[in-house]
C-alpha cells in the first residue's frame, strides 16, 4: 500500500505544470487576448481555434463546398487549404489530402488516451483539426480531418 501511495504522489509531482513550463509557450506572428478572441470570433470558432473543441458533425456548410477557392483560417485569414485538395472522407468534416505547406504547424493530442496528430494555424496557432493516415492512396494517403469552425473559405476569383 506505501509502494502504491508513493507511485501516486510520484505520478501526481512529475505531472504537475509550472509557471516556468508555462512560459516555454511559443509566441505566434498574431497574438491576442481571450477578450479580443471572444470579441473577433463567433462562439464556436472561438471553441474549436483558441479551446481546441471539435463542432458537431455534418454541422458546417463547408463539408458540402464544392467550389474554388482557398480556405483560410477563421483567426487570421492565413490561407491553410486549398479546394483542389479537398475531398468527401464520409466522416462528417472538411477533408483536405493536404495543407499549404509552412501555414500549418503540427503537435500531438493526448486527449482521448492517445496521440493524434493536432493542426493549428502557424500564424495565430488556432487549433484546426487533426491529420490521420487514412485518406486518399492515389495521393498523400493523408485525411486532414478540419472543424469547418475555424475555416472561411475564399471563392477564387474568375480571371
């Protein structure tokens, strides 16, 4: 029972986070506060980009876009995916077999038990969405699997 009491403790110490933890946060180009966040962005952008929730499911008029255009982050208009690169994965959220290479950073998320791939925006570090290795063969095998909350899409212009 000691040896049990001990681990714990142990366990509970080591996974702690300091200040001094909380200070090694990276500082990105476009940096806000929660308030100006709260006041730029609609209430579940704001949950999915600074919070990092996931939207509902088939809940956003971007899963069915079938037009032109970029796709920019909902914070700060950095472009992140391009149409030509979007596809119907089934799963209920705008799927892109790619990003805009430099436009989108990449962590790992523990949060269900395991290590996801997480996206965030490289300019304001809004949370995107996650990548899996399950999307198309034919071309990147990858299914960046994105809240359509934390994208507005940008027709492309007819030239």
């Amino acid at each position: 029972m000691k040896r049990l009491i001990l681990f714990i403790s142990l366990v509970g110490l080591c996974s702690c986070n300091s200040n001094a933890q909380k200070s090694n946060a990276k500082t990105y180009k476009v940096s806000k506060t929660e308030l100006e966040w709260k006041a730029q962005l609609s209430d579940i952008s704001y949950s999915v980009l600074r919070k990092a929730a996931t939207e509902t499911p088939f809940s956003s008029v971007l899963n069915n876009n079938h037009d032109s255009g970029t796709y920019v982050c909902a914070g700060c208009k950095t472009p992140v995916f391009e149409s030509d690169h979007k596809y119907d994965s089934g799963s209920g959220w705008p799927s892109f077999d790619r990003e805009i290479k430099g436009n989108v950073e990449f962590s790992v998320d523990y949060k269900l038990g395991y290590g996801r791939s997480e996206e965030h925006c490289a300019t304001c570090g809004g949370h995107l969405g996650h990548v899996f290795d399950d999307g198309p063969s034919e071309t990147t095998g990858n299914r960046h699997c994105i809240n359509g909350a934390a994208l507005i899409f940008i027709p492309k212009k007819d030239e």
